[in-house]
C-alpha cells in the first residue's frame, strides 16, 4: 500500500495534537510503515459509561479518522470490562461503579455513534471483557505484579488524593493496567486519547516491552472545553454539545460558546485551514459560530440542516420572531383566584423560574411578558388574567403556553 509522504501525514497527525510521547519516534515508525507498505494499528479505547457522545468524545474519534484516511488501520476497543472499574483519570474523587447490565445497554447504542465519526466498515472493533473475562485470579496477580504502588501513585490524579487523604480505592488501580493491556493484546502502535491519559500510555509501553512487542506512542490532544469555557465538556457538568441531539439544540448551544473558546473548536472539531480560521475570527464573533455551528451540523446531520438550524436561529432568537416549537405547560384551575395569578408565582408555577424571589428579580429586570408581542410585566405583584394559549417568556430563550387544567 503506498501511503502519503511521511511530513505530510506529520502535519495532519500534529494539528489539534497538545503531545506525542516519544515524538521522537513518530518520523520513524511512518517512515517504516511507508517503507513496507504496512498500515499502523492506532488504538482508541472508549468506555461505555452513558449513551450520548458528545463533542468532546470526537476529538481523539476525528484524529482516528484521519489516521484512517491516511491508509493506517483503526482499532477500536469498547471497554465493556474497563468500565466496571471507571476511568479514575482527571477525577478528585471514585466514579460511581456501573452495573455489567448497564455498560451492555450502553454499549448498543455506542458503535452507532461511533460510526458517525470513524468509518467503521474499515476499522477493528474489540472488547476487552473478550480477554479479560477469561483471565484466572492467577493471571491477574502475574498482571498487577509489573506495577508497583509507587509507580501508580505517580499518577497526578491518584497523588492528589493521596496528598489530600481521599481515598484512592484498589479497583481504581487496576484501571490503568487494563488499558494498558489492551494496548499489548491487539498490539497498537499508536494510542490516542486526551493528556490525562500519558501514565496510561506509557505502562502500555513497558507492558509491550516486557512481552517482546514494538512500543506504542501516545498521541494526546487538548481537552475540549465545555459551553462554560473553563471545565471540560461532560454532560455531568451539562456544558456539552451532543452529537445525536437536533441540529436546532446544537445550533442555540453553539451560539453559547465563549468567543475565547472559538479557534479551539475549529482547530478541534473540523478541517477548516487555520489560515482560514484565523481570517474568520478576525471578524465578528457571532458570524463564526454560525460558520462554526454549520461545519459541525453538517458532519453530523446535514449540511442543509445546518443551515437550516442557523436561519431559524437568526428568525427566533436573533430577530425576535416566534418559536415555531413552544412547549405547552399545565396551570393548575386551582391555583387561580377569579382566573387570575400573581406574576412572580405564574414564572414559578410554569417553571420559567426556579423560584419566587428569581421570578421577582426577572421581572424588576423587565425580562418577564406575555402573549406574542412581549407584553412586559411590570410589577411582581400584578395579577395575571389567564386564559388557555396564554404565552408567558423570561427572557428570549424561556416561554411556553399556559394550559389550565
């Protein structure tokens, strides 16, 4: 097979790429490859510890792909028995532990997800419970015997804890090793992943030398930050973007993105030259998150769905024009007095505010109306006549209908 020159597959590999342990390497073992003729095994290992990908989870995914389109072989690892442990990496405390039950339920729904991003009729796809499940007590006491506590405890993760007195718990332990020794039983060459994993990487090193096998490199991108510019994207943390949700969620969480965050996403999470970013960030911010928000539909639903979601965003949210999907929300009769309501409770009741004293605020502010011309509230204390179809808003982006029931 006749791969690209070897600085060109570099340029592609290095961009978005924070580390490459030992990069040194890297020249060398593309060289071999095209030399010979034969394709790179590139690992990327996921857990399936929930059932939606997000943007974040396509960073290592889309550098897979690019590995692929240079003619190099993906080998993907669905951690059916890594999961039961929980990734202990970048977390101060232990992840709650999973039932086998259901990291299965969740592992259906992953490799449809996958494909979204990684062409997976051209990739191999394991499980590690496929060897770890058929490993004795023995076999796991000659496995954890290659790693000493003070080599874990190296661990920035596990260090922290330590220094702190939190508790690190031996499951936690074992998780490194089992990546590690994914990396041996289907004999990767490169392993992709984010930075927290470099201790992960590099037992997966001396597991490979100890077993007579060529070590692997570890190519490490940046984390992806969320929508609130500072902690990584989780859903946890409700700062993410799925890659299953609507393009027109996608699109109002795109336009949420810190304009400080920008050139990340588009280095990140598309192909666009920088030379090309740069130029589009020089202008004004909100014409490249569409521009941003577009791309990134596009890849995962349409293109004309991305533009679609932006100029509904333009309409509803930019220009003020009615929603065209407004949620309807249930007023109980009971709670009226001669068909009206207070305005401070009627936020709440709805939901539009997750208290009175939020809902007092917001319409001192001048954020509360009603019906479709955005008739302001003016004080907290007016009373609300009520009637079926009612549309009551906080904000732009908070409104239903009232329904009395």
């Amino acid at each position: 097979m006749q791969f690209p020159p070897v600085e060109e597959q570099l340029a592609i590999i290095r961009r978005g790429v924070e580390k490459i342990v030992p990069e040194v390497e890297l020249a060398g073992m593309l060289k071999k490859s095209r030399e010979t003729g034969t394709p790179l095994r590139i690992k990327y290992g996921i857990d399936p510890t929930g059932i939606d990908l997000h943007l974040g989870h396509t960073v290592p995914m889309r550098k897979l792909r690019q590995f692929q389109e240079l003619g190099h072989q993906a080998v993907i690892i669905i951690g059916n028995y890594t999961a039961l442990v929980g990734d202990p990496s970048g977390r101060d405390q232990a992840r709650s532990r999973l039932t086998a039950e259901k990291v299965e339920a969740n592992a259906q729904t992953y490799l449809e997800q996958v494909g979204k991003v990684i062409d997976l009729s051209n990739a191999e796809v394991h499980r590690n419970g496929d060897w770890f499940g058929k490993m004795s007590f023995s076999d796991i006491l000659e496995l954890t015997s290659k790693v000493t506590v003070a080599q874990m405890l190296t661990r920035d993760d596990f260090s922290k804890r330590f220094a702190t007195e939190t508790p690190i718990y031996l499951h936690e332990c074992l998780y490194p090793i089992m990546q590690a020794w994914d990396s041996v039983k289907i004999k990767s060459d490169i392993e992709l992943g984010g930075t927290e994993q470099l201790y992960s990487f590099m037992l997966a090193r001396d597991l490979q030398r100890d077993q007579g096998l060529s070590q692997q490199i570890g190519v490490m991108s940046p984390i992806l930050v969320g929508l609130d510019g500072v902690r990584r994207m989780g859903k946890s943390l409700g700062n993410y973007i799925g890659i299953a949700e609507s393009p027109y969620d996608m699109m109002k969480k795109f336009m949420q993105v810190p304009d400080a965050c920008l050139r990340m996403y588009f280095e990140l999470l598309t192909n666009m030259p920088l030379a090309e970013v740069d130029q589009l960030l020089a202008g004004h911010p909100k014409e490249a998150k569409i521009a941003l928000a577009k791309l990134i539909i596009g890849e995962y639903h349409s293109a004309e769905m991305g533009v679609e979601a932006a100029n509904r965003w333009q309409r509803e949210i930019s220009e003020g024009a009615l929603p065209t999907d407004i949620p309807e929300v249930v007023l109980s009769a009971a709670s009226l007095t001669d068909g009206q309501i207070p305005a401070a409770i009627l936020l709440k009741q709805l939901g539009l505010c997750p208290s009175t004293s939020d809902a007092r605020r917001q319409i001192d502010q001048g954020s509360a109306a009603l019906t479709e011309a955005r008739t302001k509230i003016e004080k907290h204390d007016q009373l609300i006549a009520i009637t079926d179809g009612l549309m009551v808003w906080v904000g732009k982006k908070k409104f239903c209908r009232v329904k009395v029931q």
